[in-house]
C-alpha cells in the first residue's frame, strides 16, 4: 500500500497539527495544494507568513484561513511545519519550532548541507527519516527533480559522473519572477520597454545563466554548486563526479535538464528504460516515433518526473555513457510535493 | 588589412553579379542584409524563390527589387548564388548553377557531409576555399556557432571530446515558426488556446527535443547527428567524440549552448580565455562578478558569438577539461553571416 493510500486508510490515521512558514507564496500556494489534495491528515492548519502578509486570507478545503505573523509562539502545539519563507527564516525559526516540538520540512537552503541534517527524497533515501529527524532539508528543486531518474539507474549500475544542463522555470525565483516573465513577454510583443525588477537580466524570449553569485575559486555559481552538492548528498554517494550548468529559460513552472551519465560498467539504454520504468514518481515520455520527450508544459501540475530521450552516449566509445532528458514540476517535486511526501512519513 | 576592408577597398573590388534563392524567407532577409552592410561588391543582385513568392518586391540599398520564379537559367550571367531554400531545392539547382559558372554557397543540408564539397566557416577553415571549389557549403547553425569557439581552443590544445546541450531559437525552423512562437505567446498570455501549425509542439513558455527525426539506431535525433557530424568535419577532426542534444526554447533568433570539452592535455579557464581572446569573430562576455554572461537578448543582430562561464569542469579530476556557454545569432553566424563572409572570399 502507498504511502498516500496508507494515510487515507481511516484505521491509519491520526490528525496531525500543521503549519505553513511562507503560505503567500509560490511554495507556499503549492504546500496548502498538496496537503489537500494527497488528503494529508490535517487537524488544523496554521498559516504563517512575514507581518506584512499577515492578514491575507487563503483557502484551504474550501474554507478560509487568516494567515497569521511568523512568531517563535505560533509553533506551539503545532505537529509539523513546512517551511518555504527562505534561508534566513528557516535559520532562525527552524530550530525554535524543533526546541517546541515541532518538526521542521525545510525548503530552504538552511540545513541541506548540516552533515547532522537529513536531505531527503523520499523515493531516494527516505529511510532516512525512520529516526524521526526534527529538522529534515527539502533539497534544491533540480536536485530533486535530477534524482528521482539517477537513482533509480545508481542502484542497478553505479553513475561515476554526471554532467547536467537546466532549463530552468521562472517558478524557482518564486511568483514575482513568474509574473515578471509573463509581464516582460507582453510588453515585449507589445513592442514596448520593460525594465526588470526581479531578475537582473530580460527574461522575454530570453535565456541567462542562473543569477545566483559565482565562486570565483571554482567559476561555478551557487545554484549549481547546490545542485552538485546536493546530488551527491541525497545519492549518498560523495565521490560521484557532477558539473551543472545551471541556466534560465522563459518557461513559468517547470524545470528541465539534459544529463549526461557515465556509469562504473557497461549500460544500454534499453536496460535504463527498463530500470527507470518501475522507478516511483518517474513516468517515461520516451515516443521516438511521434517526437514526444518531457516537456515543461507537460511536467506543469504533474508529479511525476518525465524521463526520456534515453540513448548511449556517443561521445563515450566504452559503452558506460547515456544521456537522456527530464522535466519536472518545480513546484511540486521541485519543492512541495517532496516536502509534503517527508511530511506524510511523520503522520503514518 | 580584414577581407571585409580589402572588399571596401576600391582597388580590390571587382563587381559581382549576385543571385539569393530563397530571397523571401528568414534567412534571405538576412542575406540580403548582410550584403549590404558589408558592402559587398555587388553589380546586380539577382533575388529568386518559388514561383508562389515570384513576384514580390524587396528592398536592395534602398531600392526595390522584384522577386524572380527559381529556373536554371536564372543562373546566366550571375557569379555567386546564396542558396537558402531547403536541401530539395538545393541538390536539384546547385549543380545546374554550377554548371553554368555561378559558384554556389549552399546553406543547406544537401552537400556538408559530400566529402568532395567543402563545409566551411572562414575563421576555422577558409583555407579550404583557396582552391574556389564551385559549391560550397554552409553548416548548420548550431555547428557553425559552436566551432567558433572549439577551433581556436582546439588549435592550442586539441579537444577530444564535446557534450552539448543546445537552447535552440525558432529561427532554425524559419520566419513561420518565429511568428508561431509570438502568436502562441500572445494566446497563452490571454488565456486562449492556440494549436500549434508550424512545430509539433507547444512553444509559448515551453521547451521541447528538437523536432527533426530520431535514428532508430542511435537515439539522436536529425539535428544532433548534423551538429555532431559537421563540428568533426569542420574541425578536420575525424576522431573527435561528440555528443548533442539539441532542445528549442522560446527564444526567437539567437542560439545558446553549454559545452563540457575534454582536451588531450591539461589546461586552464584562464589558458583557454586567452585563446578565446584573440579569437575573430568571437567576444568574451564572461564577466562573473556581475553575472553577465552570453545571453540570445544580446548575441541578436551581433555576428560576434559571444563565449563566457569558462570554468575547469567539476567533474573531471584530471584538470583536462572545461565547460562554457555560448550565445550566436542564428540567422546571422549560424547562417547568412557565414554565407556572406565565404562569399566575400571569391570576391577578393
């Protein structure tokens, strides 16, 4: 039985309190989604956000919900929390809300790389949470989005090295880049100036590299060097070889990537495609024929990671190469969807 | 003294009768521009296409010329046709062009990979167009905008192997398909459907494999093996291992790539950045502490292609190899840009 059909068995289950850390955002919208419609148990939820969105109202069930100011307090009582307010707030309340007993989904960049907290997917390394961590770092969106389809493979045939290239969504930078994209495309057809705000370069009918600053010791910026880091950590596999190049496309919600994976022996793509198949979470979109590989818009509102494009690596004459395609939900397994499927663990 | 000074030169110029099949499209616009603001010695320009576009008036240094139906005695009298009209077209009146005198610059697909025509880009190797072969090849743009890049690093420094994933404009696919990508932009920004006529997929903020053929026999697709193919043919490097995966993005007419090199002896960001300088027709924009890096907003209208996020690769312990990003213009380097400059060499 699934974990989400396990918490929907009434004999199961035992109504948790919860609380949303950052419920006006883009996360945030996602979060109170998944929770209700993954029918997480859910006594009552609490919305937390900054004093100047505090006061809004958002639904859940059907029913509004005053989303309240982010106070050490309004952990008390609370069973889990699912943080999306950014690094600095999860390092200051993260620890206050675990001194209360609350236990911390983080979707910041806080705790992932604390060798004392667990990074998890949980179709990866959930065991990781049969302690019952109180902290527990959601990962980087294409971190998580990348090993939904490396681990599965890693498991029949060791991945050495991978070398990534994103196609990254305006979601990630959060809702005020998704409309900057959207609003910069209009004036763009419209033939008028538009000077950005959110995002330091145009971003209609524009790719840039990601705007996260660059390490000058290493030439790498720091979404990238999460991502390497990350995969490596969530694969427990510290001696793999990663390079990413972390780049932004104008798509609104869905990440994509090209991988290219060298493995310790031999590999076909048949034998890949067959392991990938009964992968959790990962759908195969893999029709030659009719030209249909993962797309962003096919990736949108979907939880399942698509996989395809599956080939030998012809640059690799030893055989132990395959290169291949995703698309995932930024949002959903990018962000919410994975800290809600680590929430569901705690409420089993 | 550059070729395009010489050409200006009053001395050197001998006037050419020029002729443009394909005058109507994306390409030919651009042909027609680039024969103008070059100055290229032209006497008469001579614009044909299909009879359905015959007919038609475009403008020559300010003046209008009428648009010719494509017939092989079209070709009387002219010194050089820039053929754009697609690979059918060319393999049925190249040859006849040729066979009456006119030296033929193919953009097509139809004679890069005919060991007897020579697959040109200046820069890289000109030299092979010293012997004035009658029919001569222009690459594919992508193939074209990456060894700009690759040669001059290869010459110090030989490059054995190239992983690339492209971010693909709707130029490639023609002045259709950039009108589909603002047609179906503008519908998705009003919540109308718009179903897609030109390219199999969705385009408005979305991303998809390259719609061109995939091999049974290898996984890539049309686009990959022609970029794979031309780069080693260009390059003189038959044995170089290359690997593509070539993706369209929302972008309208430059195309972006990330490349992971692997070169036969160790070399540095730094090395390779001072080759890259000294490189025609290439620009550094590689400026990391404002994260300004080769964007399509910028490579657009530019014949430069722009390189930058020259980094050693993270994933290569060996200190062998590097990894960059590029930005060109596709319908500019990637196509009557090239077309124009080998054109110029049979002018001197």
């Amino acid at each position: 039985m699934s974990v989400q059909a396990e918490l929907e068995n009434p004999a199961r289950q035992r109504l948790r309190n919860v609380a949303i850390v950052g419920a006006t955002g883009a996360v945030g919208a996602e979060l109170i989604g998944c929770l209700e419609r993954r029918g997480f148990p859910v006594a009552q939820l609490k919305l937390l956000a900054s004093v100047r969105s505090a006061g809004k109202t958002l639904m859940f069930k059907g029913r509004p919900l005053v989303v309240e100011p982010l106070t050490a307090e309004a952990f008390d009582g609370v069973d889990i929390a699912l943080f999306s307010a950014g690094a600095a707030i999860s390092r200051e309340f993260a620890p206050l809300a675990a001194a209360r007993g609350c236990v911390v989904v983080d979707n910041s960049s806080a705790f992932r790389m604390d060798p004392a907290t667990p990074l998890v997917v949980p179709e990866v390394n959930g065991g990781l949470l049969a302690s019952r961590p109180m902290i527990v770092a959601n990962p980087n969106c294409v971190a998580a989005i990348a090993v939904m389809a490396l681990a599965p493979l890693h498991a029949r045939n060791p991945i050495v090295r991978v070398i990534g290239a994103t196609y990254q969504s305006a979601s990630g930078a959060g809702a005020a880049a998704m409309a900057e994209l959207e609003l910069s495309t209009a004036a763009h057809l419209a033939g008028e100036a538009f000077a950005p705000k959110v995002l330091p370069h145009p971003y209609a009918f524009n790719v840039f590299s990601h705007n996260t600053a660059i390490d000058p010791a290493t030439g790498y910026n720091g979404e990238e060097t999460k991502v390497m880091d990350e995969i490596r950590k969530l694969m427990a596999a510290p001696d793999m070889r990663v390079s990413f190049t972390c780049v932004r496309v104008p798509v609104l919600r869905a990440h994509s990537m090209a991988l290219t994976l060298e493995f310790e022996g031999q590999v076909t793509a048949m034998e890949a495609l067959s392991w990938l198949a009964d992968a959790p979470g990962v759908r195969l979109v893999n029709d030659s024929e009719n030209n249909h590989f993962p797309m962003p818009s096919e990736a949108t509102g979907v939880d399942d990671v698509l996989v395809g494009r599956l080939r030998g690596d012809a640059s690799d004459p030893t055989g132990r190469s395959l290169t291949l395609f995703l698309a995932g939900d930024q949002l959903l397994k990018g962000a919410a969807l994975n800290a809600v499927q680590i929430a569901e663990q705690y409420a089993l």
